[in-house]
C-alpha cells in the first residue's frame, strides 16, 4: 500500500536523520563491545612481563655488554691505548663463569687511530667486585670469537701472543700469571686472593691482527676447592 507524505518531508529523512541514526546505533555497539572483550585470548588483555632490560655500554670504538649474565657492567671508559686504556668497571654476583660481550661500534680498521676505529689493539683495564660471597684464590680470562667455542692460534685473537716478555700484564691481588695459547687463548692470575666484596684489578693487552665485529671474553673466578 502507497504511503502518503507531506511534500518536501520524505519519511526516511524522518527516520534516519544522523542524530536518530547514531541514537539507534550506540546501544548496539555498546551491547556488542562485553562480548568482543570476552572472545579475546586473555594473554592479550594482559600486560606483559617485562625483561631487566639489557645495559649496552659504549666507549671508543666498542661497546660492552653483560647481557650473557652473572655479573653487571658498572661503568666503562677510555679508548684502548697505553696511556688511556678501555676501562670495564663490573660487579660479579657468583664464584662461576660469565661471559663479557664485545662489539666494534666504529670501521674495523686494523692499526688505525684508537677510538676512531676498531683497530685490534685493545689496551684493558678490568675492575671485578666480589659480589659472590666466596673468595676467590685465582681468576682466568679466556677469548672467544664465537661464543662457546675455543679462540685458536690462526684467528688472530690473543692476549698480545706475539710478545714472548710482555710487560702490561698485572693485577692488584695476584702476584703471578699464565699465558696459554693452544688449543684455548686463557689468561691465569695466580698467587693471591680476592675477599668477598673487595675489588680486583686487572691489566693486559688485548690484540687481534684479524679484527671481528664480535668477541667475547669468559671471566672465571675460581674459589678454594679445599
């Protein structure tokens, strides 16, 4: 049956003016919104756990991380001379291995300018917190160019191999050390002690003649076995 309507005023205009449109609509939506809530795995409404987050600290040419854990980075400085060596300020919070994380942050140029690029001589200066609670009667130093894996003579990494009589090797509490090159690249400070939070020093050279983007030097305090 033909609806009749004043001229001019068409009966849709009466029924779906935008104002009655959303009027209409918004309760729908508002009735909808529960259960779309609902439906949604619960692992996205909640927040989610959030990591320590990694401290990457960066000075010259190399940035360090402790992101392997055990231990935390306090300060770094310096550029990898003699007169101004990379100085890595660490807090170690147990008697077991951990690894020092390296990356060149600059070119790798080999015997270019110190702290312009990543020339392969790295002049080291490592302050290591007991933190751990045990004493420790020794502590090693072993570089890897891949994680986990032995740094063997042809890689080019070392504790300064080359230099049979070196004389830039030294810590605070140890009165000796040992160099060994095969089959690992290990660095043994010996003859002394490290008390429960006390502080150790150590100094040694670093040189890689073929330099990597990435290496890594495992710390290992090691603590009386009797």
């Amino acid at each position: 049956m033909r609806m009749f309507e004043p001229s001019g005023f068409p009966l849709k205009r009466l029924l779906l003016t935008p104002g009655t449109a959303w009027r209409a609509v918004l309760p729908l939506l508002y009735l909808s919104v529960p259960a779309l809530v609902l439906s949604v795995p619960a692992y996205f409404l909640s927040e989610p756990a959030l990591a320590d987050p990694v401290k990457v600290w960066t000075t010259g040419a190399y940035s360090f991380s402790d992101e392997l854990g055990g231990f935390h980075i306090t300060s770094v400085s310096g550029i990898g001379t003699k007169e101004d060596p990379l100085i890595i300020k660490e807090e170690l919070n147990t008697a077991t291995p951990v690894t020092l994380t390296i990356r060149a942050t600059k070119p790798i140029e080999p015997f270019g300018k110190a702290g312009e690029v990543a020339n392969g001589v790295m002049y080291m200066r490592i302050d290591v917190l007991n933190n751990s609670a045990l004493p420790w009667v020794e502590f090693q130093f072993e570089l890897q160019e891949i994680l986990d894996h032995p740094s063997v003579f042809g890689d080019g990494l070392s504790f300064d191999q080359r230099n049979k009589t070196p004389d830039n090797i030294w810590s605070s509490n140890f009165a000796d050390f040992d160099r060994r090159f095969e089959p690992y690249d290990q660095l043994l400070f010996k003859n002394g002690k490290v008390d429960p939070l006390k502080t150790a020093t150590f100094d040694f050279l670093i040189t890689d003649y073929t330099p990597r983007w990435t290496f890594y030097i495992v710390q290992d305090p090691r603590i009386p076995t009797g």
